[in-house]
C-alpha cells in the first residue's frame, strides 16, 4: 500500500441524500484521510434532481466535515478513483438485498483496477431499510420525510414540487 493520505470515493446516485447516506460517509470520513463523493447518473433509475443539485445538496450537508468533498462522477468510477488517487472505493451494505448486486460490482471493479479495494460499510441499524427511492415514494404520497433526510433535501423536495 503506497504511503500518502489514504483517499476513499464513495459513489452513488444520492438523488435525495438520505441520513443513511450521511451515516455512511461520517464513518468513512473517519477511516479515511479524503473521502470524496461522486455524484453519478445510475441508467437503472431516473433522477429526480440534476447532478449538480446533488452535489450541493451533499455539499450543504456534509459542510462541517472538513475532509469530505463532493464531485459530480463521470464514467467508470475505477477510473475516476484512480485520477483523484483514490485508493478505495466506499459502498454500503443495507439488508440482503444490496448484496448480490454489490457483491458482483465489486469484483467487476477489481478486474477493471485491481489496485482500487472496495470497502463495504454498514449504516447504523435504523438506516438499514433505508433508501432515496422509498422516501422519494413516502414523499409523493404525502408522508413526513423528515425522520429520513435532511432538512435541506426536504426544503429540495418542496422546490421541486413547487416547480413541477
Ligand atoms: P446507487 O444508485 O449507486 O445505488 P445510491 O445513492 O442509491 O446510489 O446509493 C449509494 C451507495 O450508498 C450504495 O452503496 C448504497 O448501498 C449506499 N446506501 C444508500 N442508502 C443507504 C443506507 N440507508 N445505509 C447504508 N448504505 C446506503
């Protein structure tokens, strides 16, 4: 392992940055000299707010962490971790459900860049059913959010509403 700051990217759609996303990267943020968090477009899932709406939602949210960063994420992310030097990839593991899947990205990543190592963290227990989309749900069918997410993602669904 090359010595330096140990950098980690955390990767994902955060379209709706929920507490289970926050409770991820204040872990991560504390195994890891940067962590840096890529905002990407995921095909299997339409977005609700564009990446650069995500990306200063994430960077409002996480601005007393002085060693977290947000940036939007374009292409395959063992590329893009290996040009910001990021040694690590930081993914969360949820119920079983995200397993497979994860499991499998992995190890596809590992054959793309054998250099990058993914770490799986798991979300403290009232955040492991948690997810954008089913808050997104509870949200358009008029459910309290905000037990979910944070009070700027909220004030963010109630723009969107207002717009839409
Ligand atoms: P993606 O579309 O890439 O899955 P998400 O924003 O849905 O993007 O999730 C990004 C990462 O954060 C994934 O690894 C996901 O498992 C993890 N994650 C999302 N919600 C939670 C949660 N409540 N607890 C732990 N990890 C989570």
């Amino acid at each position: 392992m090359p010595s330096g700051p140990r950098i980690a990217l955390y990767p994902g759609s955060f379209d709706g940055l929920t507490y289970g996303h926050l409770d991820l990267i204040q872990r991560g943020c504390k195994l890891f000299d940067q962590l840096i968090i890529g905002v990407a477009n995921n095909s299997r899932k339409t977005a609700w707010f564009t990446r650069e709406e995500r990306v200063a939602l994430v960077r409002e949210c996480t601005v007393d962490l002085p060693n977290v960063q947000a940036e939007v994420l374009d292409g395959l992310t063992v590329d893009v971790a290996a040009k910001l030097g990021a040694q690590f990839i930081v993914r969360g593991l949820r119920a079983v459900s995200d397993f497979e899947f994860e499991f499998q990205m992995s190890i596809m990543n590992r054959r793309l860049n054998p250099s990058v190592e993914t770490i799986f963290l798991a979300p403290a227990t009232e955040y492991v059913f948690l997810s954008s989309s089913m808050v997104k749900e509870v949200w358009s069918l008029g459910g309290d959010v905000s037990p979910f997410v944070p009070p700027s993602v909220v004030r963010a669904f109630e723009a969107r509403k207002a717009t839409s």
